[in-house]
C-alpha cells in the first residue's frame, strides 16, 4: 500500500475518532444540564405565607416564614408527597406543605428524604407559669417558667390537665396543661406517676412568679404577676371566696388571685362580691371636665372593652367624648358620644384630657373572648377551610378578637385589631375562653 493511501485512511479514522469524541461530550454536557436541571428543581409559593417547618408536619418547630410569590428549591419530599424539604432564599432548609407550593417538576420525582424523629415539647403560653412538685395546685411550686419558654413533655395523668415535663436546666415538674402549645396531642403521652400525697400548699417559691389574671379563674388572661411576701390590698371577692381581687401596692395593678395565697388581715366576708352571685358597690362618678378626643380618621364605639365586642356607632376625628368609666388596665375606657350613646373605645386611639385614674374602674359582665396566635404566621381566609380565600396575614403573638366557631370547633371566626373580620384555623391560637363556649356562626 503506498504512504499517500496510509495517510489518508489515518486521517479518515482521525475524523472519526474526533466526532465520536465531540458527539459524547455534547451528550455528557447535555445529561450534565439535564442533572443540573433536577437537582435544582423550584417552587413558588400560593398562599398569602407559609411556615418552613423543621420536619413534615404542623407538630414540628417553625425554622422560617415564606411568603407569596416566593420562590424554594425544592430538595425532596416524604412518602406521602405530602410534604417537601425545601431552601429558602435565605439558604433555611426545612420542610413546607405540598399543597401550598406550586411547582412545574412533580413532587412524586423528588427523591424520598428520612423524616427527623419528632419529640414530644410544648412551648409556655402564659406570662408565667409555675412548675409544681405534683399534678395540682396544692403541690408546693418548685420554679416558674415564662412565656415562649420550652419544655420537653414526659408524662400525663389520666384526664390530661397535668403534664410531667422537663426545663432546659434539667429539673423536672408538673405544669397545667392549658398553659402549653404542644407539637403532640397531651393525651399521645404516656400516664405518668405522680406522689401519693399533696404536699402542704406552698404560695410561691423564692425568687418564683404567681399569675395576677384578670379574672377569677385560672382560664383568665394574665395581666400582672405577684412575688411571696409582697403587699397586696384586697378590693373584692368571687361568689364562693375562693379568689380575691387585689391591687398591688407598689403599682396599682389589679387583678384577681387564688384566696388560698393570700394572707388577709380582714374578714374575707367583709368584701364586697364581684362575680358569682354579684353585689358590687356603687361606683364613684366620673369628672365631668374627663374628656377624650379622637386622634384617628374614624373610631368605633363597642359595646364592651374590647375588639370582641360589638360595634354600636363609629366617631370621627376630632370628636370629643365624655369618658365614664374604665377598666383596670386603662387601655379601653367608657365613652359618651356626641349623640349621647354610651360604649367603650380603645385609649390608645384618643387623646386623653384630664386625669384618667380619676374615673372609676367599671366591672364588665362578660369577658372579652379573645386569643393570639401561636404559630409563626396564619394566613386569615374568608371562611372556615383552606379553600377559601387568604384576605390578611396573623404573626406570631398577634391578638385577635374572637366572634364564633364552626360546629366543630375547628374554625374560628375572629375580629383583628384593624377590625378586619375572617376566619383562623383554632389549631393555631391560644383563647382565653373555651373554643366551644364561642356561638356557631355561619
């Protein structure tokens, strides 16, 4: 064969070789582009905010909050598919609903990741709240524990009001159960035991808070706390004389506690009752001079201390009303109007002109039922499902009045503070009132 045949075939295989070698890099960089592709697959939040959870479930902790039009890789899912691992923009890796992220790749092709193990922890949802020897009041008080504070849960008795739980220090006690936001049902736990007998009631431990609530039960809001030893004046007392109403000395702040704390130097008898069967004394008038005007565009009158109640009439800027009474915090007070109705407005939107402590402190029949939120963000729709619309945004420690309930308790219908009115998942609050209690409203 002559060197020019040689040659040539050479430079045909040479050819050859370098398109097959061409022809695989553009298939490796193509599947390489393909890969890159899957693993950096992306969603886009639907709904008006989402919570990142640190596991697939509403029972686990809450890493971050994603709001609508925002976009998270997406890095794998449970099982179910009912959940998706995701990263936010913010580089948080944690775990949203399926159903609140729309996506073109499909969650079925998202690897499966291993779910992490979910302990049983509550997180306090009182001002303060005390950690006893044994499941009851009469179990002297060990330490206190405050609000957002977290404990893990051990143990339960049989009607799950009292949890056996563990403090970050280590120490361990018992706590009311109403007082907690688990990410487990109480009754889930195991039976725990408890001591065979109570032990001598102790008011408070050194250096420990006792709740001040504004009502005279323990399912009464907290508004102030109490120290052992400190000086208290005793104003009133519940129809059966088991709490009694007092205002703290140092700072006048009023409130009602357990009659079994405190130490009395009068008759309990010689107080005047202000719930049960009610006989209240007659309350001092108002200064005729006590004046509020209103400092925003438009003010609602309601028929009672609160974003709860009612609204009767609206004033507008500018409008002076004569004040007639108000409650022991000072933050809502009684009004005349121009037009002579009567009703309660909140203090912060008006000016005040005179001295408020000088009008009289007024007993509201009924308690304002109101609630706050306790997740990191709740999406307010215009009815009682997740298929209606989203028409504001809650966060975490917002209050809300509550106006009603679905037939089984699982919706509520709430009144924000903007007087905005919809409906809260009851998962996601904590009341101060029975949940049940509220009226079913369509």
């Amino acid at each position: 064969m002559n060197q020019p045949t040689i040659f040539k075939k050479l430079s045909i295989s040479l050819i050859v070789i370098v398109f097959l070698l061409g022809l695989t890099t553009i298939v490796s960089a193509t599947s390489l582009q393909a890969e890159m592709e899957q693993t950096t697959a992306t969603g886009t939040v639907n709904t008006g905010a989402a919570n990142v959870r640190s596991g697939p479930g509403v029972a686990y902790s809450i890493s971050a909050v994603v709001y609508q039009g925002n976009t998270v890789t997406l890095l794998g899912r449970n099982d179910a598919s009912s959940w998706i691992q995701v990263q936010t923009s913010g580089g948080t890796t944690g775990w949203m609903n399926a159903s609140l992220i729309t996506s073109e790749t499909a969650v079925s092709s998202l690897p499966v990741v291993s779910t992490p193990t979910l302990s049983p922890a509550a997180t306090v949802n009182t001002g303060a709240l005390n950690v006893r020897s044994g499941p009851g009041v009469n179990y002297s008080v060990l330490t206190a524990v405050s609000y957002g504070n977290s404990v893990s849960l051990l143990g339960r008795i049989s009607d799950n009001s009292w949890v056996k739980v563990q403090l970050s220090s280590g120490q361990q006690g018992w706590v009311h159960s109403s007082f907690l936001s688990a990410n487990v049902t109480i009754s889930s736990l195991p039976l725990a035991d408890s001591p065979a007998e109570p032990e001598p009631a102790v008011p408070v431990a050194p250096n420990a808070l006792l709740a001040l609530r504004s009502g005279p039960s323990l399912n009464d809001t907290v508004v102030g706390h109490v120290f052992q030893g400190q000086r208290v004046k005793a104003l009133a007392r519940n129809g059966n004389n088991t709490w009694i109403k007092v205002r703290i000395i140092e700072s006048g702040i009023e409130g009602w506690i357990s009659a079994t704390y405190v130490q009395l130097s009068i008759s309990l008898d010689s107080l005047p009752i202000q719930f049960g069967s009610e006989t209240v004394q007659p309350s001092p008038t108002a200064p005729s001079d006590l004046t509020a005007v209103v400092a925003t565009g438009a003010l609602n009158v309601r028929t009672g201390p609160g974003a709860a109640y009612a609204i009767t009439t609206v004033v507008n800027q500018g409008d002076s009303l004569k004040i007639t009474g108000r409650i022991s915090s000072n933050s809502w007070i009684q009004v005349t109007t121009p037009s002579s109705q009567s009703g309660w407005v909140s203090t912060a939107l008006v000016n005040v002109s005179g001295d408020l402590s000088s009008a009289p402190i007024l007993d509201v029949a009924s308690q304002t039922a109101t609630a706050y939120v306790n997740t990191g963000a709740l999406n307010v729709r215009s009815g009682p499902s997740i298929d209606y619309a989203v028409t504001a945004v809650v966060e975490l420690g917002d209050t809300v009045g509550l106006l009603g309930r679905t037939s089984n308790s699982a919706w509520v219908k709430v009144r924000l503070t903007n007087d905005h009115v919809g409906w809260l998942n009851a998962t996601y609050i904590t009341a101060n009132t029975t949940i049940n209690s509220l009226p079913v409203t369509d």
